[in-house]
C-alpha cells in the first residue's frame, strides 16, 4: 500500500540569499520545493493541472508586476484552491488589501527571523486545512439534503427544483424535455414476504442500475416508496419510450438478489413531455400515464396523450432463463 502523497511547495524569488534561507525552512516538513526565478514559470507551475500545497511568492519577483501574477493565479472558475505566502520588503497599503481580499493568506516581512517565518507558514497550512474541511463539510450537508437517504437518488423536492430550472432552459432554447415515472410491480407484495431490509436492498439496486442507463446530466429522483421520477433533458417522447423500453430489459429483466433469494422484479412506466410547462403539470401527466399502464398489467408502457394502448414486454420474461431459481409469487 503507498503511503501519503508528498506535498509539493513554490518558492519564487531571484534573491539568492532569501531561496537560501526559505527552502530548508519549507522542506523541513517533508514537502517537495520547486524553485523559480522569474514570474512566467513561476505562474505555469501555480496554474498547472495539479497545483502546489503552498505558495511562497518574493514581491519582488521579476518577469511580471505580482498583482497580475496573483490575478491569474486565483482566475475565478480555475478550481485552484491553495495558500499564498508574500514576502515584502514592505508592508504597503496594497498589499493589505490583498490580504482582506484573499488574494493572498499572509504577508511577510523580508527580515523576519527563520523561526518566525517557519510558524507563519505553519499557521497557513492549518488554516486552510481547516476551511477546507468545513467547506467539505459543507459540501457533504448540503448533497445530502438534496438526496434520499436510502437510494442516493434525487429526493422528490429536489429534483422537481432541477426540472424547473431545466423548463426554463426548454423555454428559452425551444428544446425538449421528457419525464419518466416508474413504479415498482406489487412491490408491497415483496415488503410482506421479504421484509424492509431486503426491500431497501432492492430498491438500492433497481437505481443503480438505472442509473448506469442514463446520461451525466439526466436527472433521476425518488418520488414515492418504489416510485422514480427520471427528468431527460433533450430528449423526445420516441426516445424515452425506448429507454423505458431498455430499462425493463436491463433493469428489470436480470434477477435481483437479497436476503439469499434471486428475485425478478418489473415496473411500469408513465411519460410524459414537458413542452415548455410546467413540471408540476407534466409530472400530473405522467402520473396519469402510469396509471394507464399499471391497468394494462406489468411491465407496461403509456405516453400522456395516446389512446389506451401500451407497450408492454412479453409474459415470458417475467421468468427468464437467468440460471437462477427465481422467488416468484
């Protein structure tokens, strides 16, 4: 197993004496130092695709004026998200603001003692360790308020916000946007004779697999007990019937196994298109739509707004030959 990558740190200066007595001092933890003489290989390697742990800039660094040196290395947007130490000759108004800014985490006199020096650095690395953290922290609670508990898939509040978002986008770029809504078979059926447990395990498998079927940025969302909602962006009402279509041959077709027990579950699918409205109408629809289809039988298949008939997948795979021997009813 290979232990902790070693950091690497960015020392900028064309003052021999001051690289002298600043490298050992940044090594001193273990850390790699780059060395650089002027500005331009100083700001490639502070915007490089994988940046330095620490920075320590000399203000007086030739090649470029620091403020534009700074502006590019904390460009907004470039994810680049590391500690800036400036070492002055003095300590100037625009430096100070620098500092309020965040543009830079500490500035530092040129005569400071080593000692000093070394417990400055020390106090920038544990501060932006510590930001980073909660940030992470914050990061983590603010997912998790947005995501069901039990399947890691949208919650119905959240993702009903994202489709209205993407309806305002369908608006403006007079593009398509479909739903799907799915339901689980007689899934209460399943709660009674295997148990909560197992269930969750089921219902945690069918939105992993679901999953795999969907684009980066399709949305797919809890909406009820066994009930998905899947939002699709760019996508025609021909298109979502052949995933609903896909999805009872991958999804639903291969058996589940819980509790010891291989278990063929189906679904039916409701669809609906957004047509530039709102989702909270659409999603009526849709529901509407599975209806339809749960009263044609499993795994059936209704579009909002045609007749009766719907797409449903034969009665022989509802007991495929897998290789497994199937818990049915």
């Amino acid at each position: 197993m290979s232990g902790p990558s070693v950091p690497t740190f960015v020392l900028a200066s064309a003052e021999p004496a001051l690289l002298t007595a600043v490298e050992p001092v940044l090594a001193a933890g273990g850390a790699r130092v780059e060395v650089y003489l002027s500005a331009e290989p100083a700001l490639a390697a502070l915007t490089a695709a994988h940046p330095p742990g620490l920075a320590v800039l000399d203000a007086s660094l030739p090649g470029m004026e620091m403020d534009r040196l700074l502006a590019a290395a904390r460009a907004e947007g470039s994810g680049r998200v590391f500690p800036i130490v400036l070492i002055s000759d003095t300590v100037t108004q625009a430096w100070i603001d620098r500092l309020a800014e965040g543009i830079i985490d500490d500035l530092v006199p040129r005569n400071c003692e080593l000692d000093f020096l070394s417990v400055r650095l020390e106090s920038v690395l544990r501060t932006h360790r510590r930001v980073r953290e909660l940030e992470q922290l914050r990061e983590a609670a603010a997912l998790s308020a947005q995501t069901d508990h039990l399947t890691g898939a949208y919650n119905r509040e959240t993702i009903l916000a994202m489709l209205f978002r993407e309806t305002d986008r369908v608006q403006r770029m007079k593009s398509s946007l479909c739903m799907i809504l799915f339901d689980i078979d007689d899934f209460s059926h399943w709660n009674g004779r295997l148990g909560t447990a197992a269930c969750d395990g089921l219902l945690r498998q069918t939105v992993a697999r679901a999953g795999r079927l969907l684009r980066s940025y399709d949305l797919l969302g809890r909406a009820g007990k066994d009930e998905f909602l899947i939002g699709l962006p760019g996508c025609s009402t021909v298109h979502a019937q052949m995933l609903a279509e896909r999805m009872c041959a991958e999804v639903f077709s291969t058996p589940f196994h819980v509790a010891g027990e291989a278990i063929r579950l189906s679904a039916c699918f409701g669809i609906a298109s957004s047509l530039g409205r709102s989702p909270v109408v659409v999603l009526r629809e849709a529901e509407q739509a599975l209806q339809t289809a749960k009263a044609a039988g499993p795994e059936s298949i209704h579009c909002a707004g045609e007749g009766p008939q719907s797409s449903a997948s034969s009665a022989a795979l509802l007991f495929p030959d897998s290789g497994d021997e199937l818990l049915g009813w």
